[in-house]
C-alpha cells in the first residue's frame, strides 16, 4: 500500500510550522485523539461493554506510555501513587495543545516556546499502535507500524529541524 505521508517543518524565531498533507492531518488527529481519550479519567458513556472495552485498552496503553519504573513491584506502585496522576494529565493536556494546533488547512503552527509537547506527544501516540521499543515503519503492509513510523519519522524531523547538531551527529 502507498500513501503521502509528507510533512515539512519550518523553525522560525517564535513559532514552528509544520506543513502537513492531508493524510498526515487525519493520522495525527487519529493517533493523538486516541491517546488524549484513554489518557482521560471519565470512561465513555455507554453500556457496561463499551466502559469495559475502554477500561481494557486504557490500561494497555498506560502500561506502554507510563512502564514500571522498577522491577520492584512496591517502588513501582509508590512512584505511580505519587506522580503517575501528573505524569498522565501532563501528558493528556499537551495532546490536548496538540491536537488544537492542528488546522483543517494549512501549516499547524506552534510556539517555539511550546514545541516540546510536539516531539513528547508524538513518541507517545506511537504507542497507540506499537509497543515500547518499536520505531515504527512507513512502508509496512501493517496499519499500526505504518503509523507508528510516520510519528516517529515526524518526531525526529522536529527534533532535526530544532537542533541541526543532532542531524549531523547521527549522520556522521
């Protein structure tokens, strides 16, 4: 299966633009909408299977987004009571700022000041499709590892576009 997956990312002295095709507008609603969602506290109305549905693939994804810190089971559960709220609206709140930066048309624009809620809600919605660990790929017959590469393919242009050093560092 071919698709555009393009996107350009501009740097400019206050803001970063972020021309995106039409596919890639759809995709990153999708993927950023679905984490912003399960990383919610209210389950969606509905019947006991739809709450149980959501319960179920929330939990799955929190286990990916938010891995134990520990092997120890009781340092683990301490480090989540004492920040895993914060961590998880932090993290729901810049999808949030993202998803609102995105326009029907047009470059999404976002504060340079900000950005960080870009590179850090695009590694964690990759998660939506593919496990920790996973780049991802654009070329793969697979949905999920398709998507999960064009987030990353995304993420590391930002990140390129922020911090030209980085480029030439991983290119030798």
């Amino acid at each position: 299966m071919s698709w555009s997956h393009g996107f350009d990312v501009v740097v400019g002295e206050n803001q970063v633009l972020l021309n995106l095709t039409e596919h890639t507008v759809s995709a990153l609603r999708e993927g950023i909408g679905t984490l912003a969602r399960l990383l919610d506290d209210a389950p969606p109305q509905g019947g006991f299977r739809d709450r149980w549905r959501f319960d179920r693939e929330r939990l799955a994804l929190l286990d990916r987004v938010l891995p134990p810190v520990s092997e120890y089971g009781p340092s683990a559960q301490e480090f989540l009571a004492r920040f895993g709220v914060g961590l998880r609206e932090e993290l729901r709140d810049a999808a949030r700022r993202v998803l609102a930066s995105i326009p029907d048309s047009g470059p999404a624009s976002y504060p340079l000041s900000g950005v960080d809620d870009w590179i850090k809600v695009l590694g964690q919605a990759r998660l939506v499709w593919v496990p920790r660990g996973v780049q991802g790929d654009t070329r793969s017959s697979d949905v999920g590892v398709r998507q999960a590469g064009l987030f990353a393919d995304l993420q590391g242009q930002l990140v390129t576009a922020l911090r030209p050093e980085l480029a030439a560092q991983l290119t030798g």
